[in-house]
C-alpha cells in the first residue's frame, strides 16, 4: 500500500512542484477567480485537515451540493485526502430528493452553495445525522458556519495512505427511471477513466483548456472538466449556471477552450442558434458528446461549421465515464463507434448468450473503472454488477464494420405490429426534419390495446398546426418504413430530461397514460 494509490496524491499533489503557478480552474463567470495547481495542493490539505477537526471520520459520506466554481475541486480532493467520501449531488433537483439522498447517504457534513441553500434548507431540519452545514459564499444562515468558520485554525493534512480499492466518492444516479442509487466508486476507477478514455480517446494534453456543459457532479462532468484535465496539468473553464446556447459561444468566444464537452441538446440548439447568430472565432481541436446519441446530421453540420468533429460516445455512472466512443480520425456519425481502449464490449441476448453481428443486444461492458455497487440496493447491484461485467440497459447492433449503433434502452423498446420498434430510431428520423429540434417517441395503446409508437415534439421553427403533424408522420413514413410512423403528434415547449440530457421517458409514458 503506498500513498500514490490516494486519488488526490496522483491528481493534485504530484503538480505541486512542478506546476505549482500553472491555473487548473478558471471562473468564467460571477467572481471570475482562478485556482493553480499549487494554491489547490494546499486548499485541500487544509480542507482535509478541517475535516479531521471537524471530527469526521474516514469513511464517513459528506455531500457536496456545489455549484462548479472553484470549491468544488478543493472540497472535494480536500475529501480524498482525509479518507472522508465526497458524494456529489446534483444541483438541480427538488427538497424533497435531497432529503432521501441526504437520509440514504447518511452524510455527516454537507457543503452547499447559498445560491442552493433555499431548496436544501428544508431537507437538512429533518436529517438526523447531519452534524455540520457549510454554506459556501455569502452569509452563513442560522445553523450552518460559512466556509472561512469550518476552515479557522485547521491544520494542513496529508494525503492518507490508502489502496486504490478503497471507496473514494459516490455519484446519485437518477437513471432514467427516477430512482436515485448511490453509486459508489474507488480511488483507482479515477484513475482508469484518465488512462482510457482521457489520454487514448480525448488525448488530452498540458496545453489544453477545456469546457464541459455536464456539471462536475455529474460522472460525466467530473471527468471531462476536472479528472482528465488535472491528470495531464491542463486547464478547465468552469461555469456555474445553466449552459444555454449563448453561454456556449460566449465562452467559446471569451476563454478559446481547446476542449469542448456538450450533449446532444446543446450541439442542437447551439447550430439553431447560429442560423441566426454570427459564428465566434474559436480555438477547438477535439469536441465530444454524451448523456444520449448524436443525431447525424447535428455531428455533421457541427463540424461543417467548425471543422472540428464531434467525438460521440457512452458512458454511465457505474462506468464513470465514456467507455464506447468514436475516436479522432475515425468518425462515424450515427454510431457511438467502438470499445475505448481498456474496455471490453459483449451484446447479450435474453439468455445471456452473444448475438450476431446485425442483431439486437443489451450491452455489457468490462473495465477498471466500474463501481463496487450501489449503497443499500443489494437487489438492483445483483442485476447491473454481473462478476467483472456491467450491465447497461442499452440495446445496440454492430454493423459489419464492428461498430457499435444504438437501438434504445431495454425497457424503451416495444413492438408494433409484432416487430420490435427502436423509439430512437423514429427520433432520429424525426429529428432530420427541418422544423424539429427535439423528439421523443413512446409505446401508446390505441382503441384496440395494441401499442402505437407516440411521437413527442420540440420545434425549432414553424407552428404547431395539425397540418405540419401529418407533414411529420409522412416524413417518418418515407424515410424509415411505413409501419414506424408515430400515430400521434404532440407540440411541448420541452422534453423531461435527466441532469445529462437523457430523455426521461417514463415521464411521458406516464403522462400519456393519464
Ligand atoms: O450518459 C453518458 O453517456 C455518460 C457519459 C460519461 C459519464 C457518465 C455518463 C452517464
């Protein structure tokens, strides 16, 4: 057991020397501040220290509910270094989910933004083993210390000796389902997602400055703008409010990042913008997308328009980051492309049993950074962690050139007229039609009981008349088979999404189904 095998000494501490001035984090908005490599060694020794101080022990779970300005990084390396588990939670969600994450969790600090303290306030009164508050920013309410109280007179702390087996973190995962799980993950599985995909796939240098749309708590985020970045001593532009198209070209425009990380959603709205808006002066080498599959033509116009691709890849919490992807020179828009190096790949059907190349199987996938397990699930961590192979719920086919084309999630697909029916297959087609910029298809049941593919639609542009819904259906028609068309189209202002852009479904199932 040596030191090294402590995330934090193999990601912040081995730039204390000789990047010490180099800035690992810069604010690109609200207080603007940046944070060096040397500054953040110290931070969190120091954070690390007030942990200890603080009387929380090794092992123990605090929960960050932390925007991404610079804190983020220095409470949660500050974590790793006193043994103690960070568990990131998303900044989006409601009280009465930080309530049952804070009571599943059992998190004995939390560090929160005051700009999320109001949602997170009721939540804390009725959690009993919350020994501390730390508001970050601003005045510290009643109960809760500011983040100058929790850090007075603490004493730097080194790094723990740890293996790389040892729990570091959790990440709540939502899913697409709604149920959140705590996700927990080792030192080593940081380290796993940066040799793979961050130096093989992103080939991410010293010189790079990166942006992420996916937030830091989000596995997704957490990779691409801290991890990855930190392992190589580069720079990452954080931005703590909602990315919107705008926010995107102004910072593409204002801090050049070399690295841009969207979703699909993003890369959408961002080209529907630019039909309108002028295009920045940019200085991108490498784009990358995740969370859902980049419709074609969004990667093909992004990189008409850049000259950059958009390297589209999976992931998933229990993974912790991309381990399908399309790979610089090898594009192939409308496949997630192959196994990043370091994974293994199998499609499985019901039995358990490899498909064919051309059928349909639920992806497993094998490699150092999958997770122990999720906290308290036994049942749900029997059905995803088979041995060494994770299941992802995902159903693809390979082409003949062994790359991997998505088909839907398992519990997506359905059957219309006796033949399977991928919903992402009618999106897709969907989306390639001038008006629309985002789709969602469900199984509905028609006067008869038999299930309809349903077809829910954002516009980009034109109204939301009966006349453009049959021009929808027929579009379908022509372009993937008569029988795929959606029966029904519904106009919304937008889609149920998860913190990654992944379309929640069974919310619209649930509506539809009144
Ligand atoms: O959704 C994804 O594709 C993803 C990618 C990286 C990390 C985590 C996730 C969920």
């Amino acid at each position: 057991m040596t030191a090294s095998s402590n995330a934090a000494s193999y990601f912040v501490d081995r730039h204390r020397q000789e990047r010490s001035d180099k800035i690992a984090f810069r604010e690109a908005a609200g207080k603007r501040r940046s944070l060096s490599y040397g500054q953040l060694a110290k931070d969190s020794d120091l954070i690390a220290g007030a942990l200890r101080s603080a009387g929380i022990a090794r092992e123990e779970r605090v929960a960050m509910l932390v925007l991404d300005t610079i804190e983020f990084p220095q409470i949660f390396w500050g974590a790793l270094k006193s043994g103690v588990v960070p568990v990131p939670i998303n900044t989006l969600l409601a009280t009465s989910v930080y309530e049952a994450i804070l009571r599943d969790s059992r998190a004995s600090a939390l560090f929160v933004s005051v700009e999320l303290w109001p949602v997170v306030q009721a939540a804390v009164q009725i959690v009993p083993e919350l020994k501390q508050i730390v508001v970050i920013g601003g005045e510290a309410p009643e109960g809760t210390i500011s983040m100058a109280e929790f850090m007075a007179g603490a004493d730097p702390l080194q790094a723990v000796t740890c293996s790389a087996d040892e729990t570091a973190f959790w990440l709540y995962s939502s899913g697409s389902t709604g149920q959140p799980k705590g996700v927990r993950h080792v030192h080593g599985a940081l380290r796993a997602t940066a040799e793979t995909y961050g130096a093989q796939v992103l080939q991410i240098r010293e010189t790079d400055v990166v942006f992420s749309v996916a937030k830091l708590f989000f596995a997704y985020g957490m990779g691409n703008a801290m991890t990855f970045p930190m392992a190589v001593g580069a720079t990452t532009i954080l931005f703590h409010d909602r990315p919107t198209p705008d926010v995107v070209l102004d910072i593409l425009r204002n801090e050049q990042p070399t690295i841009f990380c969207g979703v699909p959603t993003l890369y959408a709205a961002t080209l529907a913008k630019l039909e309108l808006a002028a295009k920045p002066d940019a200085s991108l080498r490498c784009c990358i997308s995740a969370g859902e599959a980049l419709p074609k033509d969004v990667g093909r116009k992004w990189r008409d328009l850049w000259g950059v691709d958009i390297l589209d890849g999976v992931g998933s919490t229990e993974m912790l980051h991309i381990f399908l992807s399309n790979a610089p020179g090898d594009v192939t828009y409308g496949t997630s492309g192959v196994a990043v190096p370091g994974y293994q790949l199998r499609l499985a059907d019901e039995a358990g049993d490899e498909v064919e190349q051309g059928e349909i199987g639920e992806l497993l996938v094998r490699g150092d950074s999958a997770a122990e397990g999720y906290w308290n699930q036994r049942d749900k961590s029997r059905a995803t962690f088979e041995g060494e192979w994770t299941r992802t719920g995902d159903k693809y086919e390979r082409d003949p050139q062994g790359r991997y084309i998505y088909c839907g999630r398992t519990d997506d697909m359905f059957k219309v007229s006796g033949i399977w029916l991928s919903p992402f297959e009618v999106e897709q087609a969907l989306v390639s039609h001038p008006s629309v910029l985002e789709a969602a298809v469900v199984a509905v049941r028609d006067g008869e009981g038999l299930e309809k593919p349903k077809a829910h639609i954002v516009l980009k542009e034109g109204d939301a008349s009966p006349e453009l819904a049959a021009e929808l259906k027929a579009f379908v028609k022509e372009k993937i088979g008569k029988w795929k068309y959606p029966r029904w189209v519904e106009f919304a202002e937008d889609l149920p999404k998860t913190a990654t852009g992944k379309i929640q479904r069974f919310k619209l199932r649930e509506k539809d189904e009144g």
